[in-house]
C-alpha cells in the first residue's frame, strides 16, 4: 500500500498496545492463565521460603553461639576402662594450676538429694529439679557460661558454708519461686535452705543449669554425704588456645588416665546445625529451580495451545496488516506477563510464609532480597523463553490458512 507521497506505509504498533492485546489475551481465558502462574508461583515461593527460612535457623545458630561463647569448654568423665569414669577431685585445681591459659575454670558436683517446695510435698515429686554443689573455688561457674542473676545474687564465700540455695530459672519455677520477698525457703531432702537468687534463663546449650538448684559443696557433704568428685567442669579459654587447651586438658585433669576425661566444645552442635541447613538449603533451591523449569514448560505448553487456539484471531490480524513481528512480539509479551504474574504471587507467598515461620518459632525473620530478585527475574526470563516458540509458530501462520474453518 501507498500513500499519496508514493511511500510504502508500514504496519505499525506501539509497545503499549501489545502490552494490552497481550493482557486482554490473558484476561479472557482467567482460570486457565490463574493454573499456569501457579506453577510459577511456588517456585518462587519455594526459592525465597527456603532461603529465608535457612537465613532464619542460620542467624538463630549465630546467636546461640555468640550467647554460649566460642571459647567454652565443658569437660566431664570419659570412658571408664574397668569401671564408670570419674573426673578427679583435684582436677579442678589442677587446671587452674598448670593450664594458665585458661581463663575461669569452675566445677560443678552432684549431689544426691531431692528438691521440693517444702517439706510436706513427697521427694518423688521433684518436678525435674536437681541438685548440684560448687565450692568458694567454683564461685565464677557463670563467666564461662555467660550466665547472670534475675534475681537476688549468686553464692559468695559466706553463702556457699550455709544451707543457702540458687536456683536455676526452671528449678524456680517449678518450686514456685517467684520473688524474694519473705526470704523464701525451699526444703532438699529434709533440710530447709534460704533461696538467695535466681538466675536468668540459659536459651543455649546450659539447659542442666536452668533446673537445679545450686548449694554449697562443704554443706551437702555434711547433710547428704556428697561426694567431692566433679560430675562436670566449665572452662572458659582464648578463642586462639582453644584447640591447644582442648589437646592438653584430658592430660592435666587426670594424668593416669587421659581417656577417662571428655572434652567438648558446645558451640560445635550449632556450627554443625548451621552447615547442614546450608546444605540441605541448596538441595532444596535446586529443586526448586527444577520447579520453576516445569512451570516455565507448563507456559510454553500453555501458549502453544493459546495459538492453536486462536488461529482465526491470528489470520483475521495478519490481514487487516500485522506483521509477523507483531505477532511474534505478542506471544513472547503475553507468556513474561503470564509469567512475571506467577513471580509476583510467588514472592507474597514466600515472604508470608518466611514471617510465619519467623512468628512460629520466634525467630527474627529474614527477608531473601537477593533470591528475591533472582526469582523475579528467573520468572521474567522463563516467561520470554517458554514463550519464543509459540509466538514463532504464530508468526508463521499463513493468513489464509489461519482464517479457513477446521474441516
């Protein structure tokens, strides 16, 4: 066709109207366009949920560990040879004499009685509580362990020589220690003891310490014939000595039988937890990019029948003068706006479920933003691929086929 000057006029059809035919292409057939963005969708909703909630678990590790300290070691019996291995009695002063390295060391012994609100309450009914002793040498137990008092204040030299009791924050709670007030008491096997603190929460590994009650050692040697044998010691350690501390400590604590003594680093569990959620996470985002390859099949499977389907809707525009270019641009515009919708819904979904899981176990929640973009744009470039074959098959429809009536 020409135009009065002689020039040939051109077809042509501006970016924000293909946008709208595609759109409108889209909007017609809605539960169908609704299915296939949802393919899409928990891809991505799988991709930034994942990453989020390994962030999450990871972040929560990280601060266990900064809470516990990376430079405590805790040290208790081994493996007996001929019989069940004990810690020595002097292991203690041992290694607060030969590993100068070690910053506190404190021991903890236990004793073998029974923690009740008072004396009217069977033993049996301990609620979980047990009973540990420390010495006036042990009186630093809460710096390797990061510990501190809610309430009232923890043993000194005095304390530790008297029935004086500290109590662990489960212990108080359930022997129904709820304030100072009234100097209360509680009753172990018996004897009546002065409750004069109790300690905040341990939300790390010390979950032994949050449910016992802590007395002096000299007093529950006299009342309950306790032992002076450690059942466990707490070192604290530079974080550049630790593993030199760790190599030499079984040594030092009992030079007659270095196996009978175990060392561990608490921490280790949670570094261990973090590695495994980052692998198990990358397992998982590869599945889910598997997920996001079906969907953007699914798509392309979509669009292939959308030009089947629409063959007389293709010839009647390539009459009336659109270009294969048209046509083409249509196709692969319609499958990135199919897709980026699926992306879309894909991120709300993932980033509700990243603050519900957050909610749930009480973690800070983390929000992905760089799998969130990843997804996104994994969205748009699956949609303009998956849809590079059909809009080629409709571009290269001839008209007049295209219009004829299926036989």
């Amino acid at each position: 066709m020409t135009g009065s000057t002689g020039k040939k006029l051109r077809s042509r059809l501006r970016l924000v109207d293909v946008v709208r035919q595609a759109v409108l292409g889209l909007t017609s057939r809605k539960l169908r366009t609704a299915l296939t963005a949802l393919g899409i969708s928990i891809g991505i909703a799988s991709l930034i949920s994942i990453q989020g909630i390994t962030e999450a678990n990871q972040a929560d590790a990280r601060a266990e560990i900064d809470a516990l300290g990376s430079d405590f070691l805790f040290i208790t019996p081994g493996t007996g040879v001929t019989e069940e291995a004990e810690l020595l009695p002097d292991a203690p002063a041992m290694l607060d004499t030969h590993l100068p390295a070690l910053e506190y060391v404190a021991a903890i012994y236990p004793v073998d009685a029974r923690a009740r609100k008072n004396e009217f309450i069977p033993e049996v009914e301990t609620g979980g509580v047990t009973v540990s002793a420390l010495t006036a040498a042990d009186l630093d137990l809460l710096e390797p362990v990061n510990g501190s008092v809610a309430l009232g204040r923890f043993h000194d030299a005095t304390s530790v020589e008297v029935p004086a009791v500290v109590l662990g924050s489960l212990a108080a709670e359930r022997l129904g220690i709820r304030h100072l007030v009234g100097h209360p008491t509680i009753n172990i096997s018996g004897t009546d003891f002065a409750v004069i603190g109790v300690l905040d929460e341990f939300e790390t590994l010390n979950t032994d310490l949050n449910r016992t009650a802590i007395v002096g050692l000299n007093v529950a040697s006299a009342l309950f014939e306790t032992p002076d044998t450690p059942g466990a010691i707490y070192a604290q350690v530079p974080p550049e000595q630790l593993d030199d501390a760790r190599d030499l400590i079984p040594a030092q604590a009992n030079p007659a039988a270095p196996g009978e003594v175990a060392v561990s680093r608490p921490t280790e569990a949670l570094e261990i937890r973090e590695v495994i959620d980052e692998t198990f996470a990358r397992i998982l985002q590869a599945l889910a990019l598997i997920v996001l390859a079906v969907g953007g099949i699914g798509i392309a499977n979509i669009m292939v029948i959308s030009v089947i389907e629409r063959r007389g809707e293709i010839g009647l525009r390539r009459s009336l003068g659109a270009t294969r270019k048209h046509i083409a641009s249509q196709f692969i515009i319609e499958s990135t706006v199919l897709s980026l919708l699926g992306g879309l819904l894909g991120v709300a979904i993932g980033i509700a479920i990243v603050f519900g899981y957050a909610r749930f176990k009480d973690f800070e929640a983390i929000v992905p933003w760089f799998w969130l973009s990843v997804g996104v744009a994994a969205a748009f470039a699956l949609g303009a691929i998956a849809g590079l074959y059909p809009a080629w098959r409709a571009s290269r429809l001839d008209p007049a086929e295209a219009v004829r009536p299926a036989a």
